[in-house]
C-alpha cells in the first residue's frame, strides 16, 4: 500500500508484548517510516482528530471502546469480519468489513481516494456513535436494572 501511496502512515497506540518484535519488523520490510508507535498515550483524542480512519485487524473483540472512539470523531472504519467490529461498523455504510488482506487494502485506498464516500462514511460514523453517548447507555442500564428490581 505504501507503494500504491506513500504519504500513508499507520499510527499504533498502546503497549503490548509484541512491540519490539514490530519495530524490529517494520525496519526489516523498510517501512518502519510510515509507523509511529507511540507507546502508552493519554491524548488519544489529539490522533483521532488528524487521522483519516480507523482500522480494527482483532481477531476477537468484545465491544471495541476504541472503535466508538473513532466513530465519535467520525472516521470511517475498516475492520475485521469479528464480532464487536461489525457490530459497530455497517459495512459501505460507516466503513468497511474485510475478510482478506486484499480487501483491507482495497476498502483503505477506496476510502481514501474517494472524498463523497469518506464525507457520506464519517458522518454516517457521527450519527452512529450517538447511541453510545453516556446519558443514553445510562438510562438504556437504568430501564434493564428497574425491569430487573420490578420483576
């Protein structure tokens, strides 16, 4: 993908025990360039306002906090066909679901390369993301523990 456009940047956030070895990779295949691993951070909010899209490659998730991060921000997605990300993500609505690293790359450059589908994508993010603001999950928790308590 660097090759189709090399202004691409991946930006990593966190730790993990596989950090090294991913540096040490990225070096190796000569792209470490186009990868910011910035460790543990605490202004994650300042990435996501110059970032593009998000991108989700988990294997498994639960529900992924930092996808609704992105969605509150309104970048579109691309993610992995697991549960949680397509949960979120409604695919050539508010981003795309790929099977295959062919599709990964496909659905970034599509995205990328297309200003009235990114626009469309990030707002569809935006309008998406409100169904998990805090005063609604607070009262959506609020009527299942009173349906509970009334039983």
């Amino acid at each position: 993908m660097i090759k189709v456009n090399p202004k691409i940047k991946l930006v990593l956030a966190g730790e993990g025990e596989m950090k090294n070895e991913l540096i040490k990779y990225a070096q190796e295949i000569n792209v470490s360039a186009n990868i910011l691993f910035l460790g543990q951070i605490n202004n994650i909010d300042d990435w996501l306002k110059v970032s593009k899209l998000v991108l989700s490659s988990s294997k498994r998730e639960g529900l992924p906090v930092n996808l609704i991060e992105a969605m509150f921000s309104g970048l579109p997605a691309v993610v992995s066909n697991c549960r949680g990300n397509k949960d979120l993500i409604d695919h050539g609505k508010n981003g795309y679901v790929f099977n295959s690293k062919i599709e990964l790359i496909y659905y970034i450059l599509k995205i990328l390369n297309d200003k009235k589908l990114y626009s469309e994508m990030s707002y569809n993010s935006l309008e998406k993301s409100k169904i998990y603001e805090v005063e609604i999950i607070k009262n959506n928790l609020l009527n299942i523990y009173n349906g509970v308590i009334n039983v």
